[in-house]
C-alpha cells in the first residue's frame, strides 16, 4: 500500500508559491579526483546511491476529492537523467558567475508531476574545479524515512566502494478509482482520516493567510510609518527571484575568539550574524540604537529520550534568538549571544558539535533541511532564519573528487527577504546567504559584512587574555548547532 503525505507535509504544499518555493539546496565545490569527474561519473554515483533513497524515485498522486491526503508513488516513467542536469560557466568561471547560476536555479519550483528534486553538475570553475548543486522540496527530506540525496553520495575516502545491487521496479501505479477506493476505505475504517486531511489544508490555508498578513502590513507600514511597521528591511513581498552570496571563513578564527572570550564556535557564528547585520544595517542608513535586536530562529538539534528517535537519532527544534545589533562592541555583542543560548545548553538535550557531526550516517544537507522546516512551522515571531550545522572536520569525497566547500540554500518563507544558512566543514566555515532579488539588491555587501564582523572579533581576541577554562575540557568542534 502507498505511504499517505503526513498532515504537516500537505501544509507545506499548500503554502508553496512561485514566490516561495519550499525548496532547500546545497552548493558543493570540488577538485576532479585522480581520475577525472564528469556528467557521466555524477550519473553513475547516482544511479549506485538512490537505492538508499526511495523516496527520491517517487512523486505525489492526489487523491480525488481530497478525501484524503496525496499519496507516493513509484514514478513509473522515471528519467535519471531528468533530474541530474549538467551546466557550464564560460571558463575560466568565477564564483560570481556560480552565485548567479545557483541564484537562477534556486528562483524556479520543482515540477510536482515528476519527483521533487534536481541536481546540477556546473562544470568550468577557474582552476579546473567544478560544482554539484543538489536541490530537493521540504517534503522529501523528513530525517525520518527519507534523508537528503546529498547524505549518501559523499564518502570519508577517495577510493571506490562496492556497487550497491539494485533491482527496482516501480510498482504499478493505482488508477484514481483505485485511490478513490482507498480512501474511501481508509476513511471508513478510520474516520479520523479525513479530520486529518482537512486540518492540513486548513493548517496550510490559515499559515499562507497569516504569512501574506504579515508581508502585506510590512509593506503597509514601511509606507504609513505606523506602529506595526517593521524595524528592518527583512520583511517584505517576495519576487520570484533570488540572488545568492557566498562566504568562506576559517574556523582557527572562531576557536581563536572562544578560547579567549568563551561560548562555543556557534555562539561565535552568531555573534559574527548579529554584527554583519547591523552593519550592513547601518550602510542604508538604517536606526541601530542600543536597545535593538533582530529576532532570528535558529533550529537547533536536540536528543529527547523522552521522545521516538528519528533515524538520525536526533530532533531540531527552533530556537528564539535576540541577536544585538543594537550594541556597538563585538564582545559584548558575543556575550549578549553566548547568554541567550544559554537556556537552551541548560536543558541537557543540547547536542555538542562534535557528538553531532559524530552520529552515523550525519550530513549537514539532511540538517540544514530539517532546519528548514522547523522554520517554516513556526512561520511567524521572527525576522531571519539562521540555520548553523557543524559539519566532518576531514576531507570528503564524490567519486574520488575532494570537496573543497560547502555552502547551504536555504528557502525564503513568505514575509522574509533573507535567510542565512551556515556549514563548518574540514577547516572552513562556510555561509550561504539567500535573499529576495528585489527586496535586498545590496546583498553583497551583507557578505564583505560578514568578513568584517568576523575579523572585528578575531582583532579583539588578539588584544585580550584568554579566558581561564571551567569545569570540563571543551571539546566542540564546531560550536553547538
């Protein structure tokens, strides 16, 4: 029988618009392997690893009526070679011209009739690089029954591993009588199913309402100057289209400020978001008193024995956090941040980074897409998405080839004009920052913002003591995420 599309699925598809699509991406540079990498090569990686991923050969069929939720289907006519795409820059490409590509990609829906997800091999990078941009809806990666493909086709060695025997063939795909039948059947013995359905598409209808609400008063506001109006530029109507920044950072950098000013790499990270945002704040000559915050969900992973495990063996959760703009030194601005994690570590289900990045079968894809959707869950009470995963401190690999960075896509919900997605990754940190074509023309100047912050804090490290250890050796690799 069909798996049925959880209720809190359907919410996400119902909010979808080409204005907002619900999509997450990652962004991954690498040097060919001793061997070369080509089309042919993603292809073949491909083709060995999507058996660990069934769900990524299924697509939705609705059920007639909506008397039920849609249900998964094997797609019957399904084309690798339809959603592993291949692209070129003009070489040598920059990765300006990468931005713009990823930014073009990132603005269009994925196709529902066909499974929702796409990868692109960008070939042409200077220095004889290329790029593998992986894209995939909100509803395919739960962290439950389904990861990001992204998860299992990256190795901790360069050497070939063995070929995975597979042996599909998709199941034959039930007429609508037939799922009409179903539901008909389910319903009967389960009235509760068709409550089920129809509270996830009043769910999906009241969050599309209240995020067009709030985008429409932002707008309202910024031109009344009421009291509702929104303190940053953040809030707006979305375009379709996107821009997309990237930084790299080091991560000696951020254990250098922790072991003097104290906190974790993650606090570090956000203090660093907290002072490239009022910066960049103050390049449009927007108000940074002292007592003003930019409210940030941060969806951070937490172990509750109290709850089933997923198969990652953890839960995220969103986190509320004031990030200080308003505060003009870095240090204090870290401990304003390190403070307000603070009740989160003290709860006991905070999972160190290097636990974390630990746990079997980990990839900050598949973390960066559970972030996502606990974002978009919340919808409302915030003003930017900050979503900060530790990744392997040790070099990875697709079919031979090291990848060199790592940069997260993370979704704009409706409403917001921004989001911000971190990777630490083999020495690095690395940020992906995506934002409303329109709304936020200057988004590149929020990333040199981010190097400035970043060495705003390293310089005041450099002129400081460090701090004496308490308690226990620390032992984050990343900060806590």
């Amino acid at each position: 029988m069909s798996e049925r599309l959880r209720p809190a699925d359907l919410a996400f598809l119902t909010t979808e618009s080409a204005r907002s699509p619900m999509h997450n991406a990652t962004l991954e540079v690498f040097e060919p392997g001793a061997e070369g990498f080509d089309y042919e090569r993603l292809l073949a990686l491909i083709a060995d690893r999507i058996a660990f991923v069934p769900r990524y050969r299924q697509r939705l069929r609705f059920v007639p009526g909506r008397l039920a939720n849609p249900v998964w289907v094997d797609d019957d006519d399904f084309d690798l070679t339809y959603h592993v795409r291949r692209s070129a820059l003009p070489r040598p490409g920059s990765m300006e011209q990468l931005r713009d590509l990823v930014a073009r990609i990132m603005s269009r829906r994925l196709d529902r009739d066909r499974p929702l997800w796409e990868v692109y091999l960008v070939e042409g990078l200077e220095e004889g690089r290329f790029a593998i941009l992986s894209k995939s809806h909100q509803i395919l990666v739960d962290g439950v029954s389904t990861v990001d493909l992204g998860q299992v086709l990256l190795d901790v060695d360069p050497r070939p591993r063995d070929v995975v025997p597979d042996h599909w063939r998709p199941d034959r795909e039930p007429s609508p009588p037939a799922l009409l039948a179903g539901a008909l059947t389910e319903v009967a013995r389960n009235p509760g199913v068709l409550a089920e359905t129809v509270r996830g598409n009043v769910e999906g209808l009241w969050r599309t309402a209240a995020l067009v609400a709030t985008s429409t008063l932002a707008v309202a506001g910024s031109v009344s100057n009421r009291r509702h109006a929104p303190e940053t530029p953040l809030h707006a109507q979305l375009s379709e289209q996107r821009r997309f920044v990237t930084v790299r950072t080091e991560l000696q950098d951020y254990r250098k400020v922790r072991r003097v000013h104290g906190g974790t790499v993650n606090d570090v990270i956000m203090a660093t978001v907290a002072g490239a945002m009022r910066a960049w704040l103050m390049t449009r000559a927007e108000p940074v008193h002292g007592s003003r915050s930019l409210r940030a969900m941060v969806p951070m992973s937490v172990i509750d024995h109290e709850l089933e495990p997923t198969s990652l063996g953890t839960q995220v959760t969103g986190h509320l956090v004031a990030l200080p703009i308003g505060e003009s030194s870095p240090v204090v601005r870290l401990h304003q941040v390190s403070y307000a994690f603070k009740a989160h570590k003290d709860t006991g289900k905070a999972v160190a980074a290097d636990r974390l990045a630990d746990i079997a079968g980990f990839a900050p894809t598949t973390f960066h897409a559970l972030g996502s959707r606990v974002a978009a869950s919340h919808a409302r009470g915030f003003d930017l998405v900050v979503t900060n995963v530790p990744g392997p401190q040790f070099p990875l690999y697709a079919a031979g080839a090291p990848m060199l960075e790592s940069y997260p896509v993370q979704p704009l919900l409706a409403g917001h004009a921004l989001s911000i997605g971190v990777t630490s990754y083999d020495g690095g940190v690395f940020y992906g920052l995506n934002a409303d074509r329109d709304a936020i023309a200057d988004l590149d100047v929020l990333g040199h913002c981010v190097t400035e912050a970043l060495a705003e804090l390293v310089d005041s490290a450099s002129d400081a003591r460090p701090r004496a250890p308490r308690g226990r050796k620390r032992t984050d690799r990343g900060g806590t995420s």
